[in-house]
C-alpha cells in the first residue's frame, strides 16, 4: 500500500513504511512476489508451502501472506535476530529455523537444502529474483517521485542500507530509466557483516546491490543507529527500528558533508516495536 512521505527536517524527509499490514518494506516485496505466484500458478491457495531465508522483516510478511492463505510457512534465520521478529512470525503459525549468529550465508543453505529435499516448497529467492527490483521500481520509487513532485519538493537524494538490495536498485533504475539527477547514498554499518547490530542491512553479501552504482557510501555504527532510533523516538513520536536509526543518521552526514540544495529521502524501513 501507499505509505506517507512525512518532514522530519527542512532538508530531510522520511518514507514511513510502518504504515505497511505488518509494519514493514518488505510487506511490498511479498505482496509483488505472491501475486506473481498465485497469478502463474506455483502458489496454490490451502495446498503450497512457504519457505525462505530472512533476517525477520521477510519472514514476517511472508507468514502473514501465508496464513491468509492457508498455507504452510518455514522461516530460516540467525538465531540473534530479535525475539519480538519470532514471536510475530510464530503468531501467523510460521515454524523457525535457527542458523548461528548473523549467519545469513547459512540461512540460505539451508533453505536449499530444504527446497532440495521438498520440492512442493515456494520460495520468494528475495536475494537473487529480479521481482525484488522491479517491485521498488514500480512501488516504491514512483511513489516517492510522485509524492515529492505533488508537494512542490526538489529531490536531490536518496539515501537506504541495502539487505537483499532491491528497494535501493529499483529506485536506482526508475532514477536512470527517467533521468532524475538524484544521487544514491548506500548506507552500511561500520562494523562487519559477522558483528554489527543494524538487523536488515549489510547480510554478508551484497546480493542484487551492485555498489558501483552507489554516489556514496556512509558508514554508521550500530550504537549511533541505536540512539538515533531512541532520539526519533522521543523527538518525533514514531517508533521506528535500527536500520531506520541508521538511515536517519547518514542522511544527516551527508546533508553536513555534501550541503545539498534539495532535499533527501530516506528509507523508514519498519517499526520499532519488534526491537524492544
């Protein structure tokens, strides 16, 4: 669904996907990839079971898709993904498998392993299936050019951490495709991929990101995305989550660093209630 484009400052505004079913981006992909599937008949209402591989937002709405449909739902992920992630899923019946901390690589191993041993599996391939950049290119990124023009808003930048990658790449294809002189601002946590703190970004892999494509690249540590998710918290009223913290805070370097003339627009990815 449409989610509102909200000022957070003069120069900074925020796409808020908490208003999405389950409270996240993701809802968007799932919806994109399940309708393909239940329009080219690999998803059979009642009979096919659901499988993938997530850090938590994924899985969520993958299990609520599921449960609407009557369908089974297995959801791999590292164990140190949040609690409230699992009890959500859990509450649309999902079943869990856990690999080891931050082990996204596993993860998705395993779930190979699994579709290899049961071949009436769906899986979404979120990290490889190019539906997860035509989804943003036709969502999300329209969306934001469309609501920035009908409020009169010069957009000047873009800046979202990258999971699979595929919000980043479709808004950076509908950029290219119309020829929008919008810069691409990756953000990524300062610490690696086996250590950092910024659930949904950063998975060991860049996946369908291609970084060479990327204006720039802001580094954020988790502890600063951490307080900046509190700080919003407190300062806005919107519980948001880390990556949406983390996001906040490299669009605010980068408007101190490049002192754009327009505005930027990031990613509020989903809501805080799940980091509790």
């Amino acid at each position: 669904m449409m989610t509102p484009l909200i000022k957070i400052t003069d120069r900074l505004y925020g796409k808020l996907e908490t208003y999405q079913p389950t409270g996240s981006v993701k809802d968007r992909l799932v919806k994109h990839l399940v309708d393909d599937g239940l329009k080219t008949g690999k998803i059979i209402p009642g009979k096919t079971k659901f499988i993938e591989a997530t850090s938590g937002n994924t899985g969520i709405s993958l299990s609520s898709c599921a449960a609407k449909l009557g369908c089974e739902c297995t959801i791999i992920m590292p164990r140190n993904m949040s609690k409230q992630r699992k009890q959500m899923m859990k509450s649309f019946g999902s079943s869990i498998v856990e690999t080891e901390d931050n082990d996204f690589l596993g993860a998705i191993s395993i779930r190979d392993r699994m579709i290899l041993d049961c071949p009436d599996y769906w899986c979404p391939y979120q990290f490889k299936n190019p539906l997860n950049v035509e989804c943003h290119f036709k969502t999300t990124a329209e969306e934001i050019c469309n609501q920035a023009t009908d409020n009169e808003l010069e957009w000047t930048g873009f800046v979202h951490g990258a999971g699979t990658g595929g919000t980043m790449m479709g808004v950076k294809k509908y950029l290219d495709q119309y020829n929008l002189d919008v810069s691409c601002v990756l953000t990524v946590p300062f610490e690696d991929s086996s250590s950092h703190g910024i659930q949904g970004i950063n998975d060991g892999k860049d996946f369908l990101l291609n970084r060479h494509l990327m204006d720039e690249i802001i580094e954020v540590k988790t502890e600063d995305a951490i307080k900046k998710m509190k700080k919003f918290a407190l300062e806005a009223g919107l519980l948001v989550g880390i990556s949406s913290g983390a996001n906040l805070c490299a669009a605010e370097t980068y408007i101190r660093k490049f002192n754009p003339k327009g505005i930027i627009i990031t990613m509020l990815c989903d809501r805080g209630e799940r980091y509790l």
